[in-house]
C-alpha cells in the first residue's frame, strides 16, 4: 500500500484492527517516507527505526490477541523537548546533545502504553525559545508547503513532519504559541490545552507557569485521539490539575455551532503588521462558522498591548531560573580544559547556549535582580493578572473568541528578523499562556504565495472538547485541512 500515510487517525486504527495491513507495514511505510522526503525537510533530529519496529511488533501481537488500545501500532513523532529513556533529548541545543534521558516523560510514557509508535525526535528552536525553529543548534527545519520558509517554531519539526506526512501526528509544546503559529504555517490544527491539563514531568522546561504540552494533526479529530491519550492528572507534575478528563472523540460533535457566541477582539483586527491575506481568511473562516449558526460578537480585550512586554519578562525570568541547571557539571555539555570551578561553568554556558537562549537568560536575570525585581518583574506578574481578568471578563458574555494565531504566514528562512521583530509576530498566542487558556489552530486557507492561514479559537479553562467539537465540525463543512504540501503527495 503506497498510501497510508493519507489515513486518518480513526481509518489508521479501523485499518489496524481489522488487519488490513499490520503496524509493522505502517511504520515501515513511514521510516521509507523519512529516509525519502525528510533529507529535504529536516524535520528529524533523531529517527528510532529499530525501537520503532520492535514497538510496531509489540502492537501487532496485542491487536491480534484482541486487547490492544485504540491507538496501538500507530506511528507519531515527539518534540524532542519531551525526555525519552535511552534515546538522545536535545532540546534543540548543544548543550543537550549528549543528553540520553534515564526516564521518559510522562507523556512519552503514556503513548508508549497506549501502544503509539516512537518513529524519532523532532527539531525545535532551542529550548523553545524562537517562531521559527531556526534556533536550534541542529539547524533549520523547512516549511512543506515551501522548502525555503520557515515551518514556525518551536515545534517546527513536530509542524513539518505531519504537513509532509513523516508523521501522522506529534506531540508539541506552546508556552507562547509554539502550537498553534507552527501549526498555522504549516497548515495543521493544533491544540494548546489548558495550563495543568498535560502533565509537564519529563517536558524540559522553558518558563514552567506557561508551558503545556499537545498534540499536532491534520484535523481536529485526529488532535482528540490523541489528547485522549496524553490529557490527564499526573503526581509526578504538582501543576497537574486533577479534574476529569473528557472523551475528547467522543464529543467531537458534542458542542453545537448554532448559536455558539464567538468574540470578535476589536484590538486583534487592528494590529499593526496584520497580513491582509491572513486578515481575509480568518474572516472568511468566521463568516462560515457564522453561515453555521455560530453568532459573533465584538469585544473589547483591553489588555493586547500589554502581552508581548509582559511575556517576554516573565518567559525570560523564568528561563533564567530554570536554564540555571545547565552547569557543565552534572550532565549535558562541557568546555574543554576547564581552570577552574568558574571558567567551567563561564564557557560551558557561553558554549553550550545560543545567542537567543543566552539572550532570554541574561534579560531575565536583569529582571529578577535585587534592584529591578519589582520594577519588572513584580510589575509584570501584576499584568498578567490584569490580562487574564480581561479574558475572564469577556467569556462572560461570548463561549470562545476568534484570532489569527499569528499575524502573517510563514517567513523565509534566514529572514533574520531583529529580535522585537520576531517577538511581535507572537503578539496572538502569548496572552492565552500568560491566562493559562486553552486554544486550538485550525487551516482556513492560503495567501498570495499559497502559504496556509491559521484561526485561532481561544475557550474558557477545560473547554478542550468545545475547542476541538468547533473545529471538527468547521471541517466537516471545509476541506482546508485535507489539503497537502505537494512534498507530501510524493511517494517513495
Ligand atoms: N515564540 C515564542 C517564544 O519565542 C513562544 C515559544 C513557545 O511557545 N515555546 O518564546
């Protein structure tokens, strides 16, 4: 069979169980597709063939001996922020990349038991600091649709690999966007859940009050079979939330468009350096939902200038934090020929980190000195607040609220934005972070040169299901998530 990888998730699992082609053969199939098509991707750091088979096995003897879970013997690809026993976790950096984790993640753990198949560890900006994976020390990963852009970051390899079909699904991170903008250039759905929804054990940190792990698909379906298998309180992560967890394929149509109040951020329409391109399709995408009964409001969320300043004191701050383990002593990378105790961790550090990750440590250090920790930090945290009690506000008169989930499509790479530049870019994803809300991308279209747009929906906490429900049936009503990168269409 020369096209499974065009399956959905739910055809992958009926296509298993009922035997019409074994997950040895699937993943084969997919470990042919990366040696092929992945040299002109990049999206791999690692590719775990032999432990994929071995995995692929295992779930062929559990589907014909009747007990296997619904997901058994299909293949997906990590983040390579997620820590996997014995196999290499970089993080995206130099610093890790003699890194073998001795544990897995709890999210690795849990898709290891649901019979999921390890294919490898995808690229990422180091640390997931950055929007366009162009960060990691491994280097740039392409965007599908076009060799020469950028897939978005920083789960650009986990975006890359699905849109080019070397995956049917992977897990990401968002702690600013790294979801939704890579799934938006790329032309993929993806979901940020709710802050304490995925468990963090084992997810190597960036800014922990804002990271959450999720999946990344070619559709809202698929994204639900998978948070049915990673969602779910966790002790090892003292953020976890322990709260029921739904049956997120179960309620795909579970939340009715007719009626459903969706807000329109008067703000968010007005922003500088909005695409018009982009601008049109999200509003093309709104009025379709609009034509499916959904009703849509204008809202003021007061607050918008205020995220990409408040983020980036408190992402940075907290990576100061936690970056601060990366010593040269216990493990990861160090400098050669040390002197002594200062000079070793000096330039294992200045080594070891990248420009931007050394950056984001040295303004967060800034903000968390004795003599400025109030007036930034502090300050900052009191924005936050103010941030959230503005979303807060609004879900009381609308059920989720519309955006881009980024401003244009997808760069070129090597664009070489400056800094503020880039960080503007996220001036969509950021606040959902800073309030702790879930938030899904979905493909509503392309622009001029035929790079995909993404719209954001943004919900109240632990509306996953709504979120993914909405999508759903907007792509029952749309083909835009079906489209293919025409890397994806080649077969090998
Ligand atoms: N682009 C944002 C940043 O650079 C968000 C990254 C993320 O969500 N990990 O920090």
């Amino acid at each position: 069979m020369t096209d499974l990888h065009r399956l959905s998730i739910r055809e992958l699992s009926e296509g298993l169980k009922q035997a019409q082609f074994s997950s040895r053969e699937l993943t084969e199939h997919y470990l042919k597709r990366i040696a092929h098509i992945d040299p002109k991707v990049k999206s791999y750091v690692t590719v775990t063939a032999e432990q994929a088979l071995a995995e692929a096995d295992a779930a062929d003897a559990a589907l014909k001996a009747g007990n296997a879970h619904a997901l058994a013997g299909i293949p997906l690809a990590h983040k390579d922020i997620f820590c996997t026993q014995g196999i290499k976790t970089t993080a995206g950096s130099k610093i890790l990349d003699n890194f073998i984790s001795p544990y897995d993640a709890t999210v690795v753990a849990k898709a290891k038991a649901a019979g999921l198949v390890t294919l490898g560890k995808v690229n990422m900006d180091e640390f997931a600091m950055g929007s366009t994976s162009e960060n990691s020390y491994f280097g740039a990963t392409s965007n599908p649709w076009a060799l020469d852009r950028v897939p978005g970051g920083s789960s650009g390899g986990s975006a890359a690999a699905v849109a080019a079909d070397l995956a049917p699904i992977a897990t990401g991170t968002d702690t600013g966007g790294s979801i939704r903008q890579p799934a938006s250039f790329c032309g993929l759905t993806g979901l940020k859940p709710t802050y304490g929804r995925v468990s963090r054990f084992g997810m190597i940190a960036y800014a922990s009050s804002l990271d959450q792990g999720g999946p990344m698909a070619r559709s809202a379906a698929d994204c639900a079979y998978l948070m049915n298998v990673i969602a779910g309180h966790d002790s090892k992560d003292s953020t976890s939330v322990n709260k029921d967890v739904d049956d997120y394929v179960a309620k795909l149509n579970g939340t009715a468009v007719k009626g459903l109040r969706i807000g329109i951020p008067k703000q968010y329409f007005n922003v500088a350096g909005l695409d018009a391109d982009v601008k049109a399709r999200v509003e093309e995408s709104l009025k379709k939902l609009e034509e499916m009964g959904a009703i849509l409001v204008e809202i003021d969320l007061n607050m918008t200038e205020a995220y990409v300043p408040t983020y980036y004191l408190i992402a940075p701050a907290e990576a100061s934090s936690n970056l601060s383990r990366y010593d040269g002593v216990r493990y990861g990378y160090r400098c050669d020929n040390p002197k002594d105790i200062l000079d070793l961790y000096k330039r294992s550090r200045s080594e070891g980190f990248g420009a931007e990750v050394q950056r984001r440590i040295l303004i967060g250090t800034y903000a968390l000195s004795a003599g400025y920790y109030d007036a930034y930090y502090v300050k900052a945290q009191k924005v936050r607040r103010l941030i959230q009690q503005d979303f807060l506000k609004a879900f009381e008169n609308v059920d989720v609220i519309a955006a881009p989930s980024a401003p244009t499509t997808a760069y070129k790479i090597g664009a070489n934005l400056s800094p503020n530049e880039m960080y503007l870019g996220d001036i969509y994803t950021l606040a959902v972070n800073l309030a702790g809300l879930p938030a899904i991308n979905a493909p509503v279209g392309f622009d001029k040169d035929s790079l995909p747009v993404g719209l954001q929906l943004i919900g109240n906490y632990w509306s996953e299901s709504q979120l993914l429900s909405i999508v759903h049936q907007y792509q029952q009503n749309t083909d835009w998530h079906t489209k293919r990168a025409a890397i994806a269409e080649e077969n090998v």
